[in-house]
C-alpha cells in the first residue's frame, strides 16, 4: 500500500473516530441531562407527596369535625372532669415508663445476642486456622467444608 493510501485510509479513520467521539459526547450530555430530570422529578414527587399527605390528614380532621357538629347527641362538652383527665394522664405517662424499659431491655438483649454471635464467630475462625494448621502439618491440600457437610478434599 503506497503512502499516500495509508494517508487517506488513516484521514478518514480519523474523521470515523471524531464522529464517533461526537456522538459519544452527545450521548453522555443526553444521560446527564436524563440523571438531572429524573433527580428533579423524584424531587417533586416527594414534595407532591408530602403535599397530598398533608391534604389527607386536612381532609380527615374536616370530616370528623363535621360528624361531630352533626351529631345530635354531642352537646359541646366534654363531660371529663380535671380528676378523670389526671388519671388518664397518668396511665398514659406509665405506659410510656413501661414502653421505655422495654425498649432499654430490647436494646441490651439485641447487643448481648450480637456478642454472642461475634463470639461463635470468632471462635470458629479460630477452630479453622487450628483445623488449617494441623493439615498442613499432616500435609494435607484442602480444609474441610463447614460443619454438617461431608469433608472432601481436593
């Protein structure tokens, strides 16, 4: 192949790449452009959620109250006095006393369960570099598989 033919055969590979590279270009300006809209969608689909929440809870207290207003036997009053709202307030504090040890017990259960099962970890790694040593030793290739499955070695 004369020089010159390679010169127009590496010209026009040249102008294939730039085109392509062109395109590339485009295409990954179109993906950013898509990543940004979506992110701006996904924004308002948030917020129009949150919108619409908070449309329901409005709409739901609407019509409670009107049930109420509508409600013949509702004479506008509470009929509790003090002394019933104290008890019923103290009931709902010890509940809330209660709900709070539980969850502080729940929560030293959870970790004395995590140290326990960091423990067995442990413990079994270091079962698996005894059980890794003494193959070795003996001149062994593999390490067995994990306990309740049959040892094969390779």
């Amino acid at each position: 192949m004369s020089s010159s033919k390679r010169q127009i055969a590496l010209e026009k590979e040249l102008q294939q790449l730039t085109a392509i590279n062109t395109s590339v270009a485009t295409m990954i300006e179109a993906i950013r452009s898509t990543q940004t809209n979506i992110m701006k969608t996904q924004e308002s689909t948030e917020n129009t959620d949150k919108l619409l929440n908070q449309w329901i809870r409005i709409l739901s207290q609407t019509n409670f109250t009107n049930e109420i207003l509508q409600n013949p036997h509702w004479n506008g009053s509470t009929e509790i006095d003090d002394e019933e709202i104290e008890i019923k307030l103290n009931e709902e504090q010890e509940l809330i006393n209660d709900l709070n040890e539980l969850i502080n017990e729940n929560s030293e259960l959870s970790k004395t369960i995590e140290q326990k099962e960091q423990k067995e970890k442990l413990d079994e790694n270091r079962r698996r570099e005894l059980i890794s040593r003494r193959h070795k030793e003996l001149g062994l290739r593999s390490v067995p598989k994990k306990r309740g499955t049959s040892r094969v070695y390779k």
